[in-house]
C-alpha cells in the first residue's frame, strides 16, 4: 500500500495534473496540425495514390471550398496520427502514479504495443484492403450500350473513405490488446474468451461488414486479420496467465 500512499494528492491537485496532460495533449496536437498542414498536398498525393495505381487519374471537388476543407482534414488527420504517442505518454503519466508496482509493469507492454499494432492494421489498409476495394468498385464503369459510364470520385468523399479504411483496420489490430487488458483486469477469463470463439468469428464479419465497402474481397481482407488476432490473443493470455501463476508460487515459496 505504501507505492501507493505515497503518491495521494488531494482532489485539486488530480485537476491540476489532469488539465497539465491535456495543454500537452492540445499542443501536441496544435504543433502536429500546423506541420501537416504545411506537408497537406504531399499527404493528400499519398492518399491519393492508390486510386491513381488503380486507373482513376482524375479527382474532382464539387464545392468551391472544396480544395481547402480537404487540406485541413488531411491536415487533422496526419496530426491525430502523429501526436498519438505524445497523447498515450500523457495518459499514462497520469494514470502511472495510482498504480502498483507490479500494475505498471503489466501494463506498459500494452501501452506500447498499441502504436505498433495500430500501425499495422492502417498499413495493412493502405497497401492492400484500399487497393482490393478500389479495383473491385471502379470495375463497374464502362460502356452501357453506347453510354460510357465513368466514375469521378469527389476527393473529400474519397477522403472519407480512406480514412474510414485506415482507422477502422488501425483500431480493430487493437484487439489483442483489449482483450488481454480486460482478462488481466479480471473482467473476461481465458476459459470465457476460448468458449466463445464461434461468436468471436461472426462478430468479426459483422465489423468487417460496417468498416467496409459491400465487396466481399474488403470484407475478408479485415474479417480474416481479426480472427487471427482473436486466436493470437488466447495464445498470449495463456502464456500470461501462466507466468503469473509460477510467479505467484515462487513468491509463496519464498514467504
């Protein structure tokens, strides 16, 4: 108890501490938007790209303003990206102090398997799934009995389906570590999850359903990486799991 004792403020001074990780937070972020938006049409040409590799060289905005609402989302975008570290080092140099020694030591693998993890799944969405979908969905134009029917993608709808793609794939490689914060938190356990794998699946397909365009080629591009997410997750809760318990009797051995 005294790792913790040592570290009670009082209420004032949580409010405090909290307000001073937000104004980092904030200016991580500020300083990130500013750059990005500096860098926005370098950003905006590699978002675009795989739309080029697949044939639509032209990209249009159907608003005046159009040009200039999409470099400060692709802007805002880069910056809630690339401030993300700074944001979860905050966090949990707030959180850090109410924990016990051994809490802290449990849960800051995870804190920094996160950013991997997530950049993983966008990557993933970047160079394969947006590839897979666009092939898929611009095949439909073409000539309709002497009619040609072409497509020309708004950019800021084009935008949104990219970044839909992105953090949907990003977020959902978060699943492993989810899931082994809330078996460690003793919410879920190992025989629970390992029960309720067939649900784990179908729940899969459902996320992939909404996360992505009505193609099945999309859909199991996400829904196939979150199941073996979900088996890989129960391989590593039970190596966990196992470690804690020798841990436990080696220090009831020595007790």
């Amino acid at each position: 108890m005294t790792e913790i004792d040592d570290t009670q403020a009082p209420l004032l001074d949580h409010l405090i501490e909290l307000r001073r990780r937000l104004l980092w937070s904030v200016a991580a972020i500020v300083l990130t938007f500013a750059g990005s938006l500096y860098f926005a049409r370098p950003i905006l040409a590699f978002l675009v790209a795989p739309l080029k590799k697949a044939g639509q060289a032209t990209i249009i905005n159907t608003e005046i303003y159009g040009a200039f609402l999409v470099e400060i989302k692709v802007a805002f975008f880069s910056a809630l990206m690339l401030s993300f570290p700074v944001i979860a080092n905050q966090l949990w140099q707030f959180v850090a102090p109410g924990l016990y020694r051994k809490e802290k030591r449990a849960l800051l693998p995870f804190l920094l398997a996160t950013p991997v993890l997530f950049t993983m799944g966008a990557a993933m969405a970047y160079f394969v799934a947006i590839p897979v979908a666009l092939k898929f969905l611009l095949g439909f134009q073409g000539d309709l009995d002497g009619v040609q029917q072409q497509a020309l993608p708004d950019v800021g709808n084009y935008l949104k389906f990219v970044m839909q793609f992105i953090f949907g794939f990003g977020i959902s490689f978060l699943l492993p570590v989810l899931l082994m914060l809330l078996e460690h938190a003793g919410i879920v356990t190992y025989e629970q999850l390992k029960g309720a794998w067939r649900y784990a699946v179908v729940g899969a397909f459902a996320i992939a359903a909404v996360l992505t365009p009505p193609d099945i080629g999309s859909q199991l591009l996400l829904a196939i990486p979150l199941v073996a997410l979900y088996f890989l997750a129960l391989v590593a809760i039970k190596f966990t799991r196992r470690r804690r318990e020798r841990a436990a009797e080696a220090e009831e051995t020595a007790a």
